[in-house]
C-alpha cells in the first residue's frame, strides 16, 4: 500500500515526464541518437508504471470515496483566491491508467510509423505536450487549472493535427479545430465564471457542497451546466460542433489513435463526469439528447465513406454521443467504463489503420482488398477491435455499450423520454454493419489494386507489439463485468454529495450538518433523508443518477427497490435488443459486402439523394458556410467599413480641422501677433536712432535745438 504523499508524489511525476520529454527533444532532439525518440518512448513508459501503482493502490483500497488531494495558494489578492492543486481518487486512477497505457503504446508505435519523416523529433516533442496536457485535465482539483489544461489540448491538437502543415489540407483542418473549439470554450469559460461569481470558490469538491446546499439553483445553475457542458461539445465533438474531428484525419495516423482513445475526445466525456452534481436536471436533459442524436447520425454518415481514417472517425463520434448519453441519464459510471474500453479498441483500430496505410500508402478503401493474407497480425487484431466496437458479447466494447443502452432505457421508462433509448439502439445495429463493411472491403475479396496489393507487408514490431497489446485489451479491458459488478466499480460510483457537504460544513436546505470526528474530519452519521433537498437544488432525478447502474444511492427512499426493478428490467431488455442489433448488422455486412448479394451501386443510384446527403456529412459545413461564417464575413466587412466611414472618419476630419485650426493660428502669430510685437520694436529702434543722432556732444548744435523750439513754441502758441 502506498502512503497519501507517494500517491501525491507519484501524480506529480506522472504529469512532469511528458513534459521534460517534450522539452528536451524539441530543444536537443536533433542532437540526440535516434533523434531523441528513445526519450519520449522510456519516459511515457516509466509514467506507465508509475500509473499502475496508483491504479493497483486504489484497487488495493477498494473504495471509491477515497481521495488524495493537496493544493497551495496560487494567487491571493485579498478576496479573490486561486489554488493550485491536484486530485487523485478512483476515476483520476482509471484516467491515468488509459492515458499512459495508449500513449507509451503510440509512442511506440510511431518509431515505425514515422520513420524517416523530417521533422521526426518535433513529432515526438509534441506527443509528449499532448500528453501532458491531458494529463494536467486529469490530475487539476479545480475548474481553473482545469481550464488552463484544456487549452493547452487545444494548442497540442493543434500543433498535431497540422502536422504536416505544408499540406493545404492540414493547415485547413487544424485551424478548423481550434476555431471551432473556441466556440465551446466559450460556453465554458462562461459556466466557470457563474459557479465562481455564486459560491466564490473553484475546487470541485466545495462547488458539489455549495450546489447540494443551494447556494446556487434554479435557472442559474440550469444556464451555468450548459455553459460547462458547450466545453464538452467542443472538445468530445458533439453536434453542432462536432465539424472538426473528421478533418483531424489530416494529421499523422499515431495522432489519430491518441486524440480519438484518450486524449481530446476523451477530456470533455472526462470533464462531465468529473463536475456531474453540478449539472442540474435541465442541463442533463440537454446533455442526454444531445449525446443521442450525436450517437445516431455520424453512425449513418459512416455506412457511406470510403477513406478508412473518417469511418473510424465518424465511429468515434457516434461512441462520443453513446458516453455523453450515458452522462445525461445520470449515469456517469458508465459513461467512464466506455470512456475506458473505447480507448483501447478505437486505438488499436486507428493504429491498425495505419498499419494498413503504412502498407498500401493510401487511405481510400477501394485501393485495398484481400489484405488478410499480406498482414495477418494486422487482420486479427483489427478484427478483435472491430468485434469490440460492434459490442460482441465476450469483448469489451459489449459490457460498457450494454450499460450505456440499459440506462438510457432505464431513464425512458422512468421519465417517459424514449427517444434517446431508440437512437441509441439503432446506432448499436449500424455500427457493426458498417465496421464489417470495412472488414471485407479492406480484408477480404480480391486485391482492387494490385501494383499496391503486391508490395503490402505486414508491419514491423515496433508497430505490431502495440497491436496485439490492444487486441488483448480490448477483450479483457472490462473485465467481463458491467460497470457496477466488475473491476470499475471499486474504482467510481457516483458523488455521495450530501456527505461532501457535510465535509464543508454546509448541508441542503432544511437540513442540519451532521457531526463531524474531530480526529479525522469525516461526518460521523449522513443525513439519510436529503432525496427532496437534492432534487431542490437543482439534480436530476435519483431514479436515473444512481439507479442506472444498479448501485443503492445513499438516501434512497422507499421506493428505491421499484428504481432498482425498473433498471434491472431495462438492462435485461436492454441486453437483449443489443445483441439482436449486432447479429443483424453483422449479417447484413456480411450479405451485402461478403456475398456481394446486393448491388450497391444500383442502391446508390436509386437512392442518390440520401447518398449525397450522407456523403456531404448532412452538409452542416455547407450550412455553416452558407450562414455562421458569411455572417462572421458581412459582419467583418461591416465593422471594417465602420471603422474606415466612421471611426477614421471621425479621426482623419479631427486631424483635418486640427491641422487647418493651426495653420489659422500660425498665420495669426506670424502676422498679428509677431507684427505687433515686431512693429513695436522696429518703431521704438527707429526713434532710438533717430534720437541718438540728436546728441552730437556739441554745445552750438544744442544751443540751435534750443532756440528752434522756443521759436515753434511762441509760434504755436500766436497760432492758437
């Protein structure tokens, strides 16, 4: 067992060897033996180890309560206060586990992947930031530090998404992805601003007692979850903002796997699930549907697409809706179990995608075919994470998308909203057609191009190790268990809020703060009645937070046993329909794509208008074009004519009148007052000299000044 200050110290590490990676091979890379490679591969792997340790220390625990958190102060200016700080429980364990895992393995990968490329060392320098950033989203006890990280995965992916920035496409794409989160940042940054202005301060655990106390409710904390929740659409690509991550395929397929298992994509599904008290029901309603019509329709856009990397990516979007619907039934555990398997069979599919690439050096399907015999390691691993996806019975992918679907039901019998249940249940039938369709065309069947079918081979070790390593993941990741019977549940269940509340001396309306152990600062008793206050303060309903699991919620009333009915029944039914759904989409895959029983080509032509709606991506970046980016366009040329009419209008006539008013003035200096001044002196230096030339120093000449005026003097005066 390790002690709290190992665990401390430990994280620590964890998140500064992604780091010092990053920045000794981008300072000395090209220095360095094999360009510094060999860096970000041990470091990741000693981070790896170190993330076993703390995982195999909460699994020796046992209790999914059971937290280590430190901070200091940051920033102190009087009644504004930030502290710096990390948080390690059950969930931060399972993050740090699936971050580390996927990103040694993609470290390991690209040394084959990458192999020759110019910039190979920044490559690597860039892995490791992305994986530091992600991880600092992990391990931050707060909504501030948890903001500085997520944009810092925003500049990563954007740094990796171009990579290749010589690329049109590349430069295209990156630019797209970090605009297009800026939206949901927004939203986010706002939601943070809302929770601080009402409870003033920002650590998770005091904002959960505030809202279970009600400093903050009602349509207040409704518009601050939102908020919370756009930086979710941003980062986990949810519709309407889910544009960018099909165009992320620009980038190196390493980074591909590393975005879409346990990076960007994983942050916004991570940062729900982390801040779920602080969503209320109105909120949750929005995240649930959201998450269900993102799970529906990539799926749909995926049956037609015929570049290997954008069907996986369109995958990953319908899988990103599937978390995010679990999140919205109150159903975080779940949410974070798929959250898990998802990352190693989506990564051992991306990676495999690159495998094939590497092979045939293209990315369009009907470049491939038959490549089974070429690449069997490959095949078989690509086939296990295939069967993972669909959510074969047996795999991993099938325990936690069970789950997911029995909430879902779970919430639509006790609440009556159906609808994301029956989303969720036909994206289940059209992910495994259209991933067998991907299977045959690229596996099976006779070589469609056969000067690149000729020189395919399989990949190397260095690439292969982190496939087979997956394959097995990806089978055994959940432990043959759902999320409230097997390994995760020691891990995370959901927030026991009334006890954290009572932790910080505060309590929901109504109620009184427990007493507290004045050894170990934990409430001797719960208040067991707290289900109404919970409910005012703004949460969603018990029946789908924590009932949608299978777990006892503390505090739960008499009726709790018909919730706990009512989930059983859903996941039972649930389970069922799942199964049928893979058994039919696989069928149709194999009748269609195997048997080639279907002329697919008539279907499309019959069918042309769907067609082009599926393969224009239902044309939200036409309608984007067409409307959000024109306005942004008239609207800058608006403010830009307002700015050369008014504003420099305003400006260069105040500098016309300016410079006119002082020629005016200069002239009148010059003439009027300078004449003046200059008139007087020439007239008193013309008298001076006039009557200097009067004083001659003679007596006689004196003398007939004298007289000259007596004379003028008796003649003036005879005059008047």
């Amino acid at each position: 067992m390790m002690s709290d200050t190992t665990v401390l110290y430990s994280a620590l590490a964890i998140l500064g060897l992604p780091l010092a990676s990053y920045a000794l091979i981008f300072f000395f890379g090209k220095r360095l033996p094999r360009q510094g490679d060999f860096i970000g591969v041990g470091f990741m792997g000693i981070a790896e180890l170190l993330a076993l340790r703390i995982f195999i220390h909460f699994w020796q625990v046992g209790d999914p309560t059971y937290r280590v958190e430190a901070a200091f102060n940051w920033v102190d200016l009087g009644g504004f206060r930030i502290d710096a700080g990390i948080l390690v429980d059950g969930m931060t364990s399972v993050m740090l586990m699936v971050v580390c895992t996927i990103s040694f393995l993609v470290h390991l990968y690209s040394t084959g992947y990458m192999h020759g490329d110019r910039r190979y060392e920044r490559f690597f320098a860039f892995l490791g930031f992305f994986t530091f950033s992600m991880l600092g989203i992990v391990l931050a006890n707060n909504l501030f530090f948890l903001y500085v990280f997520w944009e810092l995965v925003g500049l990563s992916s954007y740094l990796l998404i171009g990579f290749f920035f010589h690329k049109h496409s590349a430069a295209n794409a990156n630019k797209k992805a970090f605009l297009t989160n800026r939206v949901g940042d927004w939203g986010f940054w706002l939601g943070i601003l809302a929770f601080f202005t009402a409870t003033g301060t920002l650590n998770y655990f005091e904002l959960f007692a505030h809202v279970e106390a009600g400093t903050i409710k009602g349509a207040l904390l409704s518009w601050a979850g939102v908020g919370l929740f756009m930086g979710c659409v941003g980062k986990s690509a949810q519709m309407p903002l889910h544009i960018w991550l099909p165009d992320a395929m620009e980038g190196p397929t390493p980074v591909s796997a590393l975005i879409h298992a346990a990076t960007m994509v994983a942050a916004g599904v991570y940062m729900v699930a982390r801040l779920a008290p602080l969503f209320g029901a109105d909120a949750m309603m929005v995240i649930l549907y959201v998450g269900a019509i993102t799970a529906f329709i990539p799926a749909t856009i995926a049956l037609v697409k015929t570049d290997l990397k954008r069907v996986l990516a369109f995958s990953t979007l319908s899988q990103l809706g599937y978390m995010v619907m679990a999140l919205g039934a109150g159903d975080s555990p779940n949410a974070m179990f798929h959250l898990t398997t998802h990352a190693m069979f989506k990564a051992l599919l991306f990676l495999g995608a690159g495998s094939v690439i590497h092979a045939v050096h293209s990315q369009e399907i009907p470049d491939m075919g038959g490549l089974r015999k070429k690449m069997p390691i490959t095949f078989v691993t690509f086939l296990v994470g295939t069967l993972a996806l669909a959510g074969v019975p047996f795999f991993a992918g099938f325990y936690s998308k069970d789950g997911i679907l029995g909430s879902a039901l779970a919430f639509g019998m006790t609440s009556g909203h159906y609808l994301p249940f029956i989303l969720g249940i036909m994206a289940a039938v059209l992910t495994p057609f259209y991933m067998f369709r991907l299977v045959f065309l690229t596996f099976f069947g006779k070589p469609r191009d056969q000067h690149r079918y000729d020189h395919a081979h399989e990949s190397g070790l260095n690439m292969t190790i982190p496939l087979m390593i997956l394959g097995v993941l990806s089978v055994c990741a959940a432990g043959w268990q759902t999320a409230d019977k097997g390994w995760f549940s020691r891990f995370t269940v959901p927030y026991d809020v009334p006890a954290i509340a009572a932790e910080f001396h505060l309590a929901a309306p109504g109620h009184d703060v427990p007493a507290f152990d004045t050894q170990g600062g934990h409430p001797v008793q719960a208040e067991a009645d707290h289900g109404d206050a919970h409910a005012d303060a703004g949460h969603a309903e018990p029946a789908h937070g924590q009932d949608a699991h299978g777990g006892d919620a503390p505090g739960e009333d008499a009726h709790g046993g018909g919730h706990h009915d009512v989930a059983h029944t859903a996941h039972q039914r649930a389970m069922v329909m799942s199964i049928i759904m893979v058994i039919i989409g696989i069928a149709g895959a194999y009748w269609v794509y195997f048997l080639r029983k279907v002329d697919t080509a008539a279907i499309q032509r019959r069918l042309s208008g769907a067609y082009r709606t599926l393969q224009g991506q239902y044309f939200f970046d036409e309608l984007y074009a067409a409307t959000l980016y024109r306005f942004t366009l008239w609207w800058a040329m608006m403010c830009a004519a307002f700015d050369r009419i008014v504003i420099d209008g305003i400006v260069n006539g105040t500098g016309y009148l300016t410079r006119s008013l002082s020629w005016i003035s200069g002239l009148a200096d010059k003439y009027i007052v300078d004449g003046a001044v200059n008139g007087i002196a020439t007239v008193l230096q013309g008298a001076g000299e006039g009557i200097r030339r009067l004083q001659t120093g003679r007596i006689q000449t004196y003398l007939v000044y004298t007289s000259a005026s007596v004379l003028i003097l008796i003649l003036v005066y005879k005059v008047l």
